[in-house]
C-alpha cells in the first residue's frame, strides 16, 4: 500500500522542489518532534516538516513522524493531530494531491508519550520494528527538540543512551535558543550537549538564518563582489545599522522574558547574526560551512569589547504593571531591558571607525526588519537635491513587514545594478511606490524571491539535506557570549529609559553616536539659567526652577526633605492663623517617609493639634497590616506627635467586617466626611508622589478620570493584583489650595525625563491631571531623580 502511493506521488510530483543533496543517502527517516504539542510545532515545525514530506517523498525517501510529549498519549493524541490536520500544502499543488499528500502525511504521523528513558527506548523499538516489518534501509533520525532549555540535557543523554542509530543512519538533534543565560551558562550547557552528541549532531537553530533575505546576505556579497570589493571598507561605509523593531508587549511571557531581556532575546543571537554575515571575511564558497564558521569566529573575536558606554537602554511604561501582575510581585522594580540600542566596533583596518548599530525593542512605532549599509556620499547638490546622485547611497537587506510588506534587498541607484543570478530571485520592476529608510522604493535596485518561504521550512530542508552553515556552532555560539557578556553585566544595575509606547515614543528613543559611545540624543531639558533663582545660600544646596510649566525645588534628597517640611509648617501656620484648623491629606508608598521622620523630629513647633490629617489612599487591606498606608502613617509620625486622635481621618476601606466592597460605600462615608469638615472639600496641603509607571494617589495608567464623574473618593484597581485601593480623585486634589509632588531617587530619572517631555494631553502618565483650579502645585525633585 504505501509503495503503491509513493509510485502515485512519483508520477504527480516528480522534479518539483529543490534539488537533494548529493551525498544523502535515501532511506526511510524518522522525525521527533519532543515538544511537538507545543506552540512552535503547531505554528510552524509541523508545516515545515509537511513541507519536507512533500518535497522529499518522490526521491526515495520514506518518513515516521513522532510527536513527544510529557502529556499521556490518550490525552495529547487528539490535540497532535488537530494540529497535524491543519498544515497546508505548497502553492500549485493540486486539491486531489494536497489532499492525498495529507492523509498520507496524518497516516505516518503518531504521537507518543517521551517522559522516561522506557519510552525512549520504546520509541527506539518502534522506529526498529518498523523498519525491518517494512524491509527498508534506514536514512537516520532526527529529533527536534521545543522544549524549555533545561531540559535539553536530560533529552540528549536519553536519546544518545536509547535512540541512536547505528552503522550508517544519521543522527540530528535540533535545539532552539536560548543556548545559555551568559557565557558561563552556555559553556556549561555546552559541555552537558557535548557529553551525549558530536557536534556535527547538533543544529542550533536561529529562525534568522532561515529568513531568506538573511540567507541571502552571503551570496549577495559574492555575486556582487566585483562592485562591492572596492566600497565595503572604512572609506566607504558611513554606518551599519541593524534593526529589528517589533510592536508587541510581552504580556503572557514575562516570566521568561524578564530573566532574559531583548538583548539577550535578540541582539546576542539573531543581531549578531546578522552582523557577522555582513562583516566576515567573504568565504570562497558559501556555502561550505567549515569556512563560514571559521569566518565568523574570526570576526567575532576581532570585535571591540561592548561595555555600558557601548549601550543605551529602555523598558516600555506597562512592563513594571506587567511584571507585577504576572509575577505577583507587588512592589518588585525590574530593570528588565524592552529596548537597547548597542554601538559595536570591528576592530580591523577594514573596518575602523565604522560604526555598527544594533538596535531592538518591544512597543515600538512600527515592525519591521532590516539591515542598512549607509555609503559615505561626497556629491554635493547645489541645486536639484532630488537627482538621484545627491541621494544617501545605502543597500538595505529588508527582512520583512514595514512599509515595503516583502522581504528584498535593495541598493540604491547611485551605487551599482546588482547582479541577478541566482534562480530563486527576481527583480521588482513594478513599484508601488512606498518610502524605505529616506529613499522611495523607485530608487532602487530591488530583488525579491520568487516564492516566500517560511524561515523554519527553510531550516528543516537545510537540517534534513545536512547543510550547516545556517546553523549556530558551539565555538561561534560561546564567542558571541564572550562579546555580549560583560556588557549585560554591566548593565545589571542600570535604569533603563521608560517610554510609553508607540508613536507617542517619539524621538525618546533616537540615539547619538559620539566616538565609541552611544547616548540618547534627546535628554531632559527642563531649567535653563534665567529660571534658576531664589534660594542657594549655602552655596548650591536648594535650587528652583520650573518643571512641567510648574514651580520646582530640587535639591540632595536630605536638603530637598527639610524644605518640604519646612514649606508644610510654613502653610500649615498660616492656615492656623487664617482659620483655625490645617488640612493636610497624605499619600502612602515609601518616598515620604524621610518627611515623616522629619516632620517628628524635628518640627517641634508643628501646630499638629489643630491639623486634620486626611488620607490621599489606602490599601483594602487591614489596618493593622504592614501593607496599609495608615499603618505605616502610624508607625513613622502619628505615633510621635501631639494630633488630636479625632482629628485623624483614616480611610474607611474595612466595613461590615470586610474589605472595600461596593455596597457599603466607604468612599461615599470618606467623602461626605470630607465635605463636612473642609471649607469647600479645599484641602489646605495635598503630598503626592508618583509611581514609576507615573500613577498618583492610587490612580492609575489606563483609568479613566470621566467615569469618576464628580466623585471625591472612588475605589480604584490597581494593575498589580491583588490590590483594590482607595483614593481621591482628581477632583478632589486639584480643588486643594496648594500641591506637592515628591519624586525621589535614581529609579525615577527616566520618568522625569519623559513627564518633562509629554503633553498635556497624554493620558498615559495619571501625575499630569494633577493641575489645581486655583491652588498652587510645585514639584520636588531631588539630584538623582532630576539628574540621574
Ligand atoms: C494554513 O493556511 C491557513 C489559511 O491560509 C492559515 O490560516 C493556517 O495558519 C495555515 N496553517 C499553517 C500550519 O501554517
Ligand atoms: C553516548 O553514550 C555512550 C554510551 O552509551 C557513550 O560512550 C558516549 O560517550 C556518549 N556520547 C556520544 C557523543 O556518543
Ligand atoms: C561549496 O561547498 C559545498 C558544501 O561543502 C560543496 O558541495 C560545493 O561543491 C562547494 N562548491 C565549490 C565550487 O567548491
Ligand atoms: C499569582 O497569584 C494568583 C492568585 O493569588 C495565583 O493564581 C497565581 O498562580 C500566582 N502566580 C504566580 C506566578 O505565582
Ligand atoms: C471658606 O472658604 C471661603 C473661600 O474659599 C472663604 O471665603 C470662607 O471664609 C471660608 N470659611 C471658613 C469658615 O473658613
């Protein structure tokens, strides 16, 4: 029966596909996908191993496929094959023989439980028994592994111990990154692999080498060569940049994602990638992977070390939210990098000086790949800036999406017509005319493939034909961690810039090149000379100035504590003197404890017994509990001065003996005892500080200060679960006579950075509907929060 469809398939498809490999031997070959349940198989391994199916089974060679899994097979069985049922075959494949192909394809198909060494020797026995039932000659196997990485130790000794073949058959072991943490990391994990497989075994796959546009950057530079041999060299090249910008957060990956961050997502791996293909010694072949590997190597250690200076960093504004929440880490900051920007240098008389850009981020303005030669262009326009001689001269391998939508390479007109040997590319001759990086599609020279291929189909015909010069080796795979490592140590403490998100990113996240290093380009501005006045009698100790177009005092933290203090007592005296009573509301967190502390030891001459002491939020929690604002109220001040104990108004987040619900309507008590007792619910003095994703009070990022209506107090849910609150409103604090933000602390310099950039508008940073209708807002800001 399966010889019969096999000659079926010989007669429909014979010659189609690319050519096999000389040296393959055919045979019968089985593939295990461990992990083949999981995300990757079902989005692209399965219909990359179809594909193979489909291309291979008319030159003599059989297939077993084998979906593994930690799951027992009556439970995983029916999700394998819904998975299996939904590959699709290549384009011009006739209905009748896709659908012939399928059912062949679902036929060879099985899932099995791979948990313990049993069942890899009882998968072994069954690829055995099956070949001698059938009496055919075995090709080798092969094991693809989409499993998290710790596991793969354990696999590769079970499958070196139970499943290797012997006498001719290959082995193939396929490993998906991450390949290690750091360089010490990756060695051990290398020396583990080493223990169960030969290196030529192993195909460390990066989804970038199988982008065509990528595989494409080698053979272009030899088809090129006579054009490119003359300019690609120092005098020549302005810049190399490489670029991969993607729209999308990590939500429902941060537990791995905050251990690992982009640039050891991205930059480590698929960037450097990348460079060194652009950057290598051209091999005399191609594709002879020895020589690739060697050049690379060579490359790779001929790099100029990467260090801070080399490096500038970002997170976007919801990843603290995000981190939180997924974590359950309440008051967990992580520095986790979502954005980097690295300057590496080649250190070769080739390429010295030339600056090479490597650029990644989440939450960006728009998703696009690519890599940019940047030419030096010495014409001068005096007149017609357009004519094509005045234009940057630039190639750009563009990997995909963006504003071009397909993957092509491009040069620009002023620079050379490339060659179009190769049969897989043509030219695109038909512009429809888009803007790629400052030139309009019609500027260039574009060559595109014939035919789209996914990335990991590509791979798994290149690991079935045995080709690896696609693939990671050991060696290059430990030197691209000696290059990366001390620059991700170096960075381990470092606040990366937060921006928001989007095109409200702005140029937040444009960076400056100056010698070796890398900067932001764009940094705070926010006291220019003539606004600096006032108060600097001990030499410089206080400064103001304006912040957001409102008054600020900056100062070392303990100084800018003592004058916040000393402002208090001021408004809370002449409060007093006008009417009698003071009405202060306060916030949480742990930036106004030093004021607390201050205010108890050592302004004695407080007039606390006439002052009414609000609340600005609180915790549902009770008030007993470490995590309640009254609680730490308590603690630090209240307990150490003379207040009145019912002219404290804690919030009344614990009614009916539980925990802000609706219905007993806690906010409303809190605010008709508001209204009550203040002149106008005006608040004589309201301390706000404001959270690294830019809440205050206990309002937050995404919600939506309309739907408060009127109200004073309101209950509010906070990102970070499991946490409901209590706060006022904006209502509420800008009817106060007199505001003040306190932000404090190096964690906070980027945030200040960026509040001192956004719009009125944004409604992405809560702190800037603090605008008080007739009061006064002023904003303290210590030296390493203004400054960094
Ligand atoms: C098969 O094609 C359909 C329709 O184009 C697509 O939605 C689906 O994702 C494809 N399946 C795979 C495994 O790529
Ligand atoms: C595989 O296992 C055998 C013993 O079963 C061992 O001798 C050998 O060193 C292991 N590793 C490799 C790479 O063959
Ligand atoms: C280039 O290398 C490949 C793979 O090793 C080999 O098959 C091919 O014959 C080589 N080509 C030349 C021109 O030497
Ligand atoms: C976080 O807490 C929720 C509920 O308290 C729980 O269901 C979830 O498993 C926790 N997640 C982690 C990562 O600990
Ligand atoms: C309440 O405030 C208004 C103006 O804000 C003021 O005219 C009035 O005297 C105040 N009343 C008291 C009792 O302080």
């Amino acid at each position: 029966m399966l010889i019969a469809i096999v000659l079926l398939l010989v007669a429909f498809c014979g010659g189609r596909g690319e050519e096999a490999s000389k040296e393959q031997r055919s045979g019968h070959v089985s593939v295990v996908v461990v992990g083949g349940t999981g995300d990757l198989a079902r989005k692209y391994l399965w219909q990359g191993f179809f594909q193979l199916y489909e291309n291979q089974v008319s030159r003599g060679n059989s297939f077993s496929f084998y979906g593994g899994g930690l799951s027992p097979a009556e439970k995983a069985t029916p999700v394998f094959f819904e998975i299996m049922k939904a590959v699709n075959c290549s384009m011009g494949v006739s209905q009748e023989l896709c659908a012939i192909l399928k059912e062949q394809f679902l036929r060879l198909s099985q899932y099995r439980q791979l948990k313990t060494t049993e069942d890899y020797q009882d998968l072994a026995r069954h690829i055995e028994e099956q070949l001698h039932q059938e009496g055919m000659t075995e090709a080798g196997r092969l094991f693809y592994l989409s499993v998290p990485a710790f596991a793969y130790a354990d696999i590769a000794e079970k499958i070196n111990s139970t499943c290797r073949p012997t006498g001719g058959p290959w082995l193939r072991v396929v490993l998906e990154k991450p390949f290690g943490h750091d360089y010490r990391s990756a060695q051990v994990l290398a020396t583990q692999l080493r223990n169960s497989l030969n290196e030529e075994e192993m195909y460390r796959i990066d989804h970038y080498l199988g982008k065509q546009v990528v595989s494409k950057i080698l053979p272009f530079r030899r088809e090129n060569r006579k054009h490119l041999d003359p300019i690609w060299n120092r005098h020549h090249i302005q810049r190399i940049e490489i670029v991969l910008k993607e729209t999308l957060d990590v939500k429902g990956r941060i537990a791995f994602y905050n251990e690992y961050g982009v640039i050891r997502d991205v930059l480590q791996n698929h960037l450097t990638e990348v460079m060194t293909l652009l950057t290598m010694k051209l091999p005399a072949n191609v594709s002879n992977s020895e020589e690739v590997h060697r050049n690379k190597l060579q490359l790779l250690s001929s790099m100029l070390p990467l260090g801070k200076n080399q490096a500038v960093v970002g997170q976007y504004q919801a990843y603290q939210t995000e981190v939180q929440q997924e974590l359950n880490k309440t008051n967990h900051a992580s520095l986790t990098p979502t954005f980097a920007a690295v300057l590496a240098h080649v250190d070769e008389a080739r390429y010295e000086g030339v600056p090479i850009l490597l650029i990644s981020g989440k939450m960006l303005d728009e998703r696009v790949g690519y890599a940019r030669i940047l030419f030096k262009n010495d014409v001068f326009c005096l007149q017609n800036h357009n004519t094509v001689h005045c234009k940057p001269k630039q190639i750009v391998f563009y990997f995909g999406h963006g504003s071009l939508q397909y993957p092509a390479v491009l040069v620009s007109k002023n620079l050379f017509q490339p060659a179009v040997t190769d049969q897989g590319w043509k030219e695109v001759t038909e512009h429809n005319d888009v803007s790629v990086l400052g030139l309009q599609s019609s500027d260039y020279y574009v060559q595109t493939p014939v035919k789209q291929k996914e990335a990991y189909a590509e791979l798994i015909s290149h690991i079935f034909a045995g080709r690896k010069n696609n693939f990671i080796s050991t060696e290059n795979l430990l030197a691209s961690w000696v290059l990366w490592t001390p620059l991700l140590s170096s960075l381990t403490s470092s606040f990366p810039r937060i921006y928001p998100g989007g095109v409200d990113n702005g140029d937040m996240l444009d960076v400056h090149l100056k010698g070796k290093e890398i900067l932001f380009s764009s940094e705070v501005v926010i006291i220019s000379p003539d606004q600096v006045g006032g108060n600097t009698v001990n030499g410089f100790q206080v400064m103001q100035g304006k912040f957001r177009n409102s008054d600020m005092v900056s100062a070392w933290s303990e100084e800018l504590v003592e004058r916040l203090a000393a402002d208090m007592q001021e408004a809370a005296e002449a409060a007093v003197n006008e009417g009698g009573v003071f009405h202060l509301a306060l916030s949480g967190g742990s930036t106004p404890l030093a004021l607390f502390h201050r205010l108890a030891l050592h302004h004695f001459s407080f007039p606390w017994r006439d002052t009414h002491l609000w609340m600005v939020d609180e915790r549902c929690v009770p008030q007993t509990e470490l995590e309640s604002n009254f609680y730490t109220l308590h603690q630090h001040l209240l307990q150490h001065v003379r207040i009145p104990y019912y002219n404290i108004h804690p919030m009344p987040v614990q009614l009916n003996e539980r925990l802000c619900v609706e219905e007993d309507g806690g906010a409303l008590l809190y605010e008709n005892e508001l209204n009550k007792l203040v002149n106008g619910s005006s608040f004589h003095f309201v301390l706000l500080g404001v959270g690294y994703d830019g809440h205050t009070a206990s309002l937050f990022p995404g919600s939506k200060p309309e739907e408060f209506g009127e109200s004073l107090v309101v209950l509010t849910e906070s990102p970070a679960k499991p946490h409901q609150r209590m706060s006022l409103t904006f209502s509420a604090i800008n009817r106060a006579r007199r505001v003040a933000l306190l932000v404090m602390g190096k964690g906070k310099h980027e945030l200040i950075t960026q509040l001192s950039r956004v719009k009125d508008k944004s409604d992405k940073y809560p702190v800037i509907g603090v605008k008080p209708a007739n009061g006064r807002l002023v904003w303290y800001i210590d030296y390493d929060a203004l400054l960094g």
